[in-house]
C-alpha cells in the first residue's frame, strides 16, 4: 500500500499509470465522490501490494536500501539492476511489503436519539472485520444502580459473524455531559457500588459482552484513591464472572499533571488493575478552542511515552479520532463551537472552495484554510493517509496493544485500507 499526495496537473489517469493500476482501483480504494476534480496536496492511497520509490537527486541504491531496512543485494536483485549502476533521477523502485504486525482494535459507536442509524449500523456491518471490540457507546448509570442502555440495533449478530468481542461501556453520562456528582458517588458509595456491579455483571453475561469498559471522566480530584479502590473490587468482581476490564485515561504526561479531567486519572493503579488501557490521545485542537491538529503527533507520544514509564505497552491502546473539525474565524474563546466534519467531508469542502490543502510536518496532520459565501475565514484541521499512518508507525514502534477509534460511523477511507494492509487484527472471541 502506497501513499501518494496530488501535485498540481495530477489526474487520475496519470498517477494511475505512475503506478501501473487501473484507475477504477484509485477510485474504489479512496471513495473517490469527484475523481475527475483531485484536489492539490489531497493524500490518496494506492492499493498495490508493496511500494514504488522514485529516486531523487542525491539518492544512491544504498541510502534507499537503508531507509527500507534492506540490503543493497536484496533491492537491486528485487528490480533487477546492476549493484553499481549509475541510476536515472526518477527511477521508479519497488519496495516488497513489510511482514504484517499483529494489532487490536477497538471502536466506539455512539448513537444519537435513541436509535441507530441505517448509515451508523452499515458503517459498522462494512468495517467489523477490522476490529477486535466494538464498544456501543455507552450504557449510563442512573441513580439508583441500574443502567439505561445505548441503542443495540443489530451489534451483537454483527460482531459473532465477525468473530468480534462486545466491550460493555460504562459512564458517568447525566443529561448529556459528564457528571462529577455522580462519579463522585460511584465511586464512594460502597452499597451502591455492589448494586451497579451487580448489574453490570448481569447485563454482560446476558447479552454477552466480553469486555467492561469504564469511562468515568471529570470525577473530583480528591477521588483519585476511591476511584482506585473501586476499579479493584470491579476488577475482583468482573473476573470472577468471566469478565475482562478495561478503561479510559485522559491524556496525561506526568503523573502529577492536575485538573477536571486529569487528577482522579491514576495511569499508574489503572495499569496494575485493568485489563488494558485506552488513552483519550485526541482533542488538543477541540470544537471549544483555537484552530489545531486534533491529535498532533508530538503530544501524542509525550503521553504514550509516560503511560509507558508505569504499565506494559501490551495493555495500551492508542486512542485515534476519526475526524476533524472547521473552525470560523478569528477564533474567540466562548463563541460558536467549530463543526465536526469527517476527512471525507474535509476534502470535499477543500474542493468547493477550490484551495490546496497544507501538511504540517511538525504536528503530522493536514490542514487548509478557505472563505465561505459570506466572506468568513474558516480554518480546517483533519486526518488524511498520511497522519494516521504516523499513528499505525507510533502503535509498531513502540509495541502497543492497538488502536482505539473514536468514533466508528465518520468516512475516512483511506484508514481502513492502511490498517488492512499493515496489521494482522487480533480476534478473542
């Protein structure tokens, strides 16, 4: 699988036969909606098996051998040239795929209005085989123990004819945003725990859940140890039934990093008792604040690296936004919140205004900048080909456990081709 980033005067036609395929398999693989209307800097996958490597000016055989981890031997025989050829600028080599690693993935599917969508349960239906638990989003906890369950449609058929476990979500979800108050009590009230333990554990083996997935999020700081407390009696619980446990941790990078979403947040405890991890490494640039890359490279690995200082990488899933967001500017704090789109929908909308769209190599993520019909100025951050594969080349690097979507239902093509054509998906079920 090929990444390839259109450059001015670029067709279809002509990058279809840069790489000896045939358009349709172009179109097909990127969703493309407009083929004939590519837009400059638009990241496209090309799905051949392997890559090509056109040689610049300054390249030998050996520099391109080392940066593929092979010998000069292995790529010259591979493409049947001398060893020490004098090599045109331009030459197109192929380079032989990489073994594929072995990797878990997990998808949040959030449903709106009390129903899944037909276009949310197709998603689904189209990408199951690619994950290894697929988590409805979310079961919330009411006042008096029990759960009131997110819409269910057709999952559980979906995930058994695609040999994928169900992660029964869990959280402090009230009215809409999450409560303090009420993860307070959870995680403090000892009778009330064994109620909603008792239920959880009820549901699970009811409908068959493999997973118990605790997103507890803007608990009050000075419940850090109670939360701890009571993650070690679920985890007693939930594993004498049978039950994995799983949870959600807020992207922090030290272990004294203090606030609403952090304190109670202890990566250390979470890693000794938890089954495994999801990191929430997204949302620097959120519908809230100034325009930036959702989930920059950088800060991302900051806080991988220090969930790595204190638990094993098997137990650590990378957590990875599957959209981005246009901001209206200038930018003020307290304004209108900037519209959620999807990469697909980023492309489209670059297209319209007829702008290239940038790549920003320090944050490893695709952006533009366009005026609308009203003269307004928008800013646009999202994901492309490119950023997520910075993503899948940090979860290989440094040996973790997976990826973690949120959120399934958002069209982004290009990821599901890349994930294919990179990882063995890990199956339990």
């Amino acid at each position: 699988m090929q990444i390839h980033v259109v450059k001015p005067g670029e067709s279809i036609y002509s990058i279809a036969n840069q790489y000896s395929i045939t358009m349709n398999e172009i179109i097909v693989a990127n969703e493309l909606d407009n083929p004939d209307q590519l837009v400059v800097g638009q990241a496209l996958v090309i799905p051949i098996v392997g890559q090509y490597y056109f040689l610049k000016p300054g390249d030998s055989l050996y520099k391109v051998a080392s940066q593929f981890n092979m010998t000069v031997d292995e790529l010259a025989a591979i493409n049947n040239i001398p060893t020490q050829s004098v090599l045109p600028i331009g030459l197109r080599l192929y380079i032989p795929p990489s073994p594929k690693t072995s990797a878990a993935f997990n998808g949040y599917a959030e449903s709106y209005g009390g129903k899944v969508s037909p276009a949310l349960e197709e998603y689904v239906q189209e990408h199951m085989r690619s994950l290894t638990y697929l988590g409805p989003f979310s079961y919330q906890i009411k006042e008096d123990g029990s759960l009131q369950p997110p819409p269910l449609n057709n999952y559980f058929n979906i995930a058994k004819q695609n040999n994928v476990a169900m992660m029964l979500v869990v959280t402090n979800l009230k009215e809409g945003g999450f409560n303090k108050d009420l993860g307070g009590k959870i995680v403090t009230d000892t009778a009330f725990q064994d109620t909603l333990l008792k239920n959880i554990i009820e549901i699970a083996q009811a409908k068959g859940y493999t997973d118990v997935h605790f997103d507890f999020e803007f608990l009050p700081p000075e419940n850090r140890e109670d939360y701890n407390r009571f993650l070690r009696k679920a985890k007693q619980q939930l594993s004498k039934s049978g039950l994995q446990m799983s949870t959600a941790l807020a992207p922090k990078t030290s272990a004294q990093q203090t606030g609403a979403w952090y304190t109670a947040h202890d990566y250390k405890a979470h890693g000794e008792i938890a089954d495994f991890v999801v990191l929430m490494t997204y949302e620097w640039g959120y519908s809230g604040g100034p325009p930036m890359a959702v989930s920059p490279i950088g800060p991302v690995r900051k806080v991988v690296e220090y969930a790595l200082s204190v638990m094993p990488s098997e137990k650590i899933f990378l957590g990875q936004n599957l959209y981005g967001y246009d901001w209206t500017l200038p930018y003020v704090a307290g304004g209108d919140p900037a519209e959620a789109i999807s990469p697909q929908q980023a492309i489209q909308r670059a297209r319209k205004y007829n702008v290239a769209i940038q790549y920003d190599n320090k944050a490893q993520a695709p952006y533009y900048t366009y005026v609308d019909e009203q003269g307004r100025n928008h800013e646009v951050w999202f994901e492309d080909a490119r950023s997520i594969q910075a993503k899948f080349d940090l979860v290989k690097e440094l040996n973790l456990k997976g990826m973690s979507y949120w959120k399934l239902g958002l069209n982004f093509p290009q990821n599901w081709e890349l994930l294919e054509s990179q990882f063995n998906v890990s199956k339990i079920v």
